[in-house]
C-alpha cells in the first residue's frame, strides 16, 4: 500500500463512504479499523450495496405471495440464501415483491415449480461466483496485489480503491444483462442447430488439465499457486474461444470444454499443449478428447462420452492428447494430423477401449524437428530452477 495521503478527490471519496455508513449505522471505531485493516471497501459493500433493510419473515412472505411457507423456503435455498428461522426478518421490500411475481407466474400456471427452482439452483450458483469474483478483485486491491487489468499496479490507496469499487459495481448488472443475452441468443441458436439436424446432440468433449499441480500446490506460496491458475484460465479460456468452443466450466486445475467440429476440438486440444509447454508459469498440460453423443442440461454435459473423455485425460502423458475412436474415426484421413495408435488401455467402470495419440501432421522432418524441440525444453525444464514441471 502506499506511504501517500490520498489527493482532494481521493480524501472525498473516502469522506462521502465514511459519511454513507455512519449513516448506516457503523460507528467510527468501526470505520477506524477497517480503514487500518484496509477492508473500508468491503464495509461499504456489505453495509451499502443492499440499502433497504430486511422487515418481513417467512409468515408475511407466504401470505403475501400464495406460496406456500415450504415452497418459499425451498426457493430461497435454491438462490442460495439460508432459510430464515420462524419470525426472523429476513426479507426486504424488493425481495417481496420479487417473490410475489413468482407466486403469480406459479399460480398462474406460466411456470412449473420444478422449472422455477432449477433456474432459481442456476441462476443463485452462477451469481454467487459472480460475486466471489468481485470481492476477489476489491479484496486484491486492498491487500495490494496486483491484478493486471482491474487497478493496474500494486501501488493503490484506499482510496483508489475506493473510487475503483464505485466505478465498477455499477457497470456489473449492464455487463450481466447484456452478457446474459448473448448467451441466450447462443444457447436457442444451438439448439436450433440441433432441431433441425434431426438426431442428439454430436460433439467432442475435452478435458485439460495440469500435471503435476498438488505437488506444486505444496511447493509454492497462495499468491504463486493464484497466479498460476489465473494464468492457466487465461490461455483455455483464449484458445478455447479462439476455436469456437465453449467452456462448460473449471474444476481447479482442469477445464471441460465442448466444440460441435472434431477438427476444431484437434486444434484446441494441440494449441492447449503447444501453449502450456511456451508458458513458464503454466506446467505441462495434458489433454482427453471424446466424440459422440452428448446430453446437456443447465449449460452442463452428462453422459459415456464425457466419462470418457475424462478417463482418457487422466491417463495422458505430461503434453500429449489422447483421443477415442469416434474422433480419431473423424479425423482419419486428415493429412493436418498424425494419429498413433496406442494399446489397448483399460478404463475404470467403462473397460478396455482402444486410444490415440494426436499429434499435428506435415512432412516427417518437421515432426522430428518438433519432437526433438519438446525433448530439449523437458530436459531444460528439469534443470532450470524456478520452472514449475
């Protein structure tokens, strides 16, 4: 943090916050503390960003509603809130009224209730990452880290952090709304695609995943281990895209993504590779491709093929791709690729299946020349000190 006074715009902006929750009803040890903790920012979201106060209890709302005392308490818990205790006020005005136009949607038979707690489940787990995320970056800034992008340098007052915080939470429901309708469009656009083919849903599912990241986990420290996932994030996240796939989500150190074309899903898979092995920050990755026929529900995919694929990454070397024999049957023929089969490996709870391994295609020397460039660089990864591999 710096050594700094904050200038006059800066020191009006840290008087107008503390001004707004003694209002709220901090009292000034409070905001001491927390200015000297560097955790104003996060006192003023927490006591600020709902400024209405909870006044009615599970009864009132019920009644209010139409619904059910149960059934309020099961949506409640499907946003993720916990479920108020008997006469607690735990709901404000807005939350009233919110509720009162899902007891009418349900009354009116416009919207099962089994439809409106699973998009209640998706809509409370999406938004509780979503806030995660932002107090990860007020946080950060507080704490002086840098976050590349957000404040910009670890050279940040309370104050700038502050006017940051001011600035950004407002943007974040355009963002969402605007956001939430391009995905939409994306979502009915595929299954649009998949009405009029006739049939399921096709497509590969990959998985990628760092080797050797517990190991690294108990070898560095936190800010380490969060740079090298934010990192690992940035380059799936870019290649994923670029290719016109979609992430279907992170699981720590290992990314599930989907794409419809099987050269596509190649190209990801060996670019996924190609970018862990350039980048020091990021260890080797290793890769499992499946194709076949998928079963989607809530932007998730279920079925064998993604069992499979997920067996298949677990069992790849350190910087290769393994495919199945749906996808290598897809790409077979496809002078870009070179497909080495491999024996017979036995998978648990789906048996001995037959695997690939995908490499990029082009004249024999330049393979070699390829292979022998991936011998020097784990060799030199070995030896050089501060390389995570």
């Amino acid at each position: 943090m710096s050594t700094d006074g904050p200038g006059p715009e800066g020191a009006g902006a840290l008087r107008a916050v503390r001004e707004q929750l003694l209002a709220a009803g901090c009292t000034p040890e409070e905001l001491d503390r927390a200015e000297r903790d560097g955790t104003l920012p996060l006192l003023a979201v927490e006591r600020l960003l709902v400024d209405e106060p909870p006044v009615h209890d599970l009864e009132t709302v019920a009644r209010r509603t139409g619904l059910r005392p149960e059934e309020v308490q099961h949506l409640w818990r499907s946003l993720g809130y916990p479920v108020p205790r008997p006469g607690e006020a735990a709901f404000t005005d807005t939350d009233l009224e919110l509720l009162v136009e899902v007891g009418r949607a349900v009354a009116g038979q416009v919207a099962p209730t089994d439809l409106v707690l699973q998009m209640s489940r998706v809509i409370g787990s999406s938004m509780a990452r979503i806030a995660a995320a932002q107090v990860d970056v007020i946080s950060a800034g507080a704490a002086g880290e840098p976050r590349p992008g957000v404040l910009g340098d670890t050279d940040v007052t309370d104050d700038r952090i502050v006017r940051a915080a001011q600035a950004l939470l407002p943007i974040v429901p355009r963002v969402l709304a605007v956001a939430w309708r391009r995905h939409l469009q994306a979502a009915a656009r595929r299954r649009l695609t998949l009405a009029e083919a006739g049939g399921g849903q096709l497509g590969v599912v990959g998985f990628a995943d760092m080797v050797g990241f517990t190991a690294l986990s108990q070898q560095v420290t936190r800010d380490e281990l969060a740079a090298v996932v934010d990192q690992f994030e940035r380059l799936t996240f870019d290649v994923i895209t670029a290719h016109g796939g979609r992430v279907v989500k992170m699981i720590g150190d290992e990314v599930m993504f989907s794409v419809d074309s099987p050269r596509a899903a190649a190209e990801i898979a060996l670019a996924l590779v190609e970018g862990g092995r350039r980048d020091d920050q990021v260890s080797d990755l290793r890769v499992g491709l499946a194709y076949g026929p998928l079963i989607e529900r809530e932007g998730d995919l279920y079925g064998p093929v993604v069992n499979l694929a997920s067996r298949i990454t677990a069992i790849a070397f350190p910087g290769t791709v393994l495919v199945d024999a749906g996808l290598r049957e897809q790409l077979a023929g496809d002078a870009r690729y070179v497909l080495r089969t491999m024996r017979p490996r036995y998978l648990k709870d789906i048996g001995r299946v037959g695997l690939w391994v995908l490499r990029r295609g082009g004249p024999p020397e330049d393979r070699f020349a390829a292979r022998r460039q991936a011998l020097r660089e784990a060799v030199s990864a070995r030896v050089e000190p501060g390389r995570h591999r």
